[in-house]
C-alpha cells in the first residue's frame, strides 16, 4: 500500500510538471515574477498620475502582483509612450495615458510610434469634464451672452486653457467651429495658471478641468457657465452642458486610461481588464474618483479602442481646422 501511494505521489507530480509550462504560457504576468510597471506619461502629482497610483494601489488584490508607477514625462507625453512601446508584449508593462495622447497625432508632424497600431488598449478608467468658468463680477451670466460676444469677427473674448493642445484648448476651439464664434486661445502652462489669470482679471474666459476649478466656483469666485461633457456634472448638477445651450451633440470629455504593447495576448488584456474594473468598483477608490471630480469609467480592450481610434481622427481634424501644430 505504501509503495502504491509513492507511485501515486510520484505520477501527480509528474503530471504537475508537465502542466506547468502551459500555465506559464497562459499567464504571462505570474509567470514573468515581477510587479506590473504602469508608466505615466506626465510628472508625479497631475491628474494622470493621481489616477495610476490610486488604481495601482489595488493591484496585488485584483490580479495578484503588485504595480510601480513609472512617471516619464517629456515631448507631451510621446517619451513614455516610446519607451512602453518597445516594452515586451507581456502584460507586465502598462501606459497610463489621457486624452493628450489622441491630441499628439495630429499636432506632431513625426511620432516614434504609430498610436494606433503599437498599442492595445486595456480599460477606460476615468472621464473629467472641462468646465467653461467666468469671474463672479463677469458681465458673462450665460454660455449664450459668451457666445453673442464672441460671434463678430473682430470679438475681442478670449479663453485661457491649461495648454495648448490640451483637451481644454481644443474644447475651446470645438466651438469657435461649432458655434461659429471667434474665442480668442490664451494658452497656460497648467490650469492651475491659468485659473489664477481669471481670478485676477488677466482673460475673461478659462475652460479648464472641473476639478481643479471646482474650489473657486464653490467658493463664489468663479461662475460655471457650461459643461463640455455628454451629460451633466454630478458636483455641477446646476450648470448645463453645451450641448443643452444650443450646440447639439457637442461633447469633450477628457478620458483617462491604460494601455499596453502591441501583441499582448487577448487573454492577457481580458485578464487586465476585469482585475481593473475590479479595482474601480472599490467603494473607496470610487469615493476617491468623486471627490477628485471625475467620473469612473470602464470601458473594456473593444469599446476603448474605438474611443482612442475615434478621438485620434477626431482631434487631428480640428488641429488640422486651427492650423495647431507642435514641431
């Protein structure tokens, strides 16, 4: 009997062994023993990078390693998206990018990689609305009174953003086009500049990210006039959208979300996706998500494609409308 069961131990572990190379085939993240590396393509303490630590805090929880957030800033984000896109294929090597990503095609006359075919997208994490904000004292009560001032050729509006060719500046100039009005574009290093120059009288106009105006409007030193996303702002329930303000089907949201190499596995990028939306159903990470000003998001490797796609053509068309460019 005891012979008998040697033999069973001995052929069980046999069979262990042979099943291992399989698993380590099909599950290239345990397999390669290292932490998933997130690269964020802005400094430490933005928005992005917020986001990618918030949601990496949770990694070791949804799928079973821990997560480093790499921040490498440079060329509006084109030096972290080269460095991710010469990574291994192996599930171990994200992108944390936002929408600047789909801006950059379309203003930078060479990229070290083609965005649409050197990346596989992972998950929608995040959307943040840009906010259309007047000082308190502004003779500007409505989106429309804007809108009346700004409609001559010789209107002397102008907008600040938080950069140009940022979401917040083509926000801007998607409705000079849409609306046919002629907002003058006064570009910032950063909202939070920007956000300064309007409380100071500096520009008349801003269109910045909710959250980083949101301590001025609720504070009564800027007045919300408009919101740039498809629906309402949950903290701004009160400001309409421009789309209810006569640009119909108008929407410009700026998006947040992880990317990963070309040729990673389908069944990697599923195994992705589902440990993130695990992480963004957390209460706690979704708290977090709210009291930031954002709103959580999920979409799957399909629907975000289409989204990236989508936004890549959309966005090279305004610039090429303005005449933006970067290099």
């Amino acid at each position: 009997m005891k012979q008998c069961n040697r033999l069973v131990g001995i052929a069980a572990f046999i069979v262990a062994c042979l099943q291992a190379p399989f698993a380590i085939a099909g599950d290239s993240i345990e397999a390669a023993g290292k932490p998933i590396e997130i690269t964020v393509t802005f400094p430490p303490g933005g928005g992005t990078d917020v986001l990618a630590r918030l949601i990496g805090n949770h990694t070791i929880d949804s799928l079973g390693r821990p997560s480093v957030i790499e921040n490498r800033p440079g060329a509006s984000g084109n030096l972290g998206a080269r460095y991710v896109a010469a990574r291994p294929a192996d599930g171990a090597s994200l992108l944390m990018v936002n929408s600047s990503f789909a801006i950059n095609p379309g203003v930078f006359r060479t990229l070290p990689f083609n965005p649409k075919t050197d990346f596989v997208a992972i998950i929608n994490v995040a959307y943040i609305a840009t906010v259309m904000v007047v000082p308190a004292d502004s003779p500007y009560k409505t989106f429309a009174d804007v809108m009346a001032a700004a409609r001559p050729k010789e209107s002397k509006v102008s907008f600040g953003s938080c950069g140009s060719g940022t979401p917040q500046h083509l926000a801007g100039e998607l409705i000079n086009l849409r609306a046919g009005v002629h907002m003058q574009h006064v570009p910032y290093k950063g909202c939070g500049p920007a956000l300064n120059d309007i409380v100071g009288g500096q520009v008349s106009i801003a269109l910045v990210t909710a959250s980083s105006a949101m301590p001025l409007i609720k504070s009564g030193k800027l007045r919300a006039l408009a919101i740039s996303s498809k629906e309402r702002f949950s903290q701004l329930p009160d400001v309409p959208t421009v789309a209810e303000q006569g640009l119909p089907g108008y929407e410009l949201s700026q998006w947040h979300g992880l990317l990963a190499p070309k040729g990673t596995p389908v069944e990697v990028q599923k195994r992705l996706y589902e440990g993130f939306a695990k992480i963004l159903l957390r209460n706690d990470v979704q708290k977090v998500l709210n009291d930031l000003g954002y709103s959580p998001a999920s979409d799957g490797p399909e629907a975000f494609q289409k989204i990236v796609n989508s936004d890549i053509d959309r966005f090279a068309e305004i610039s090429k409308r303005i005449g933006l460019t970067a290099d």
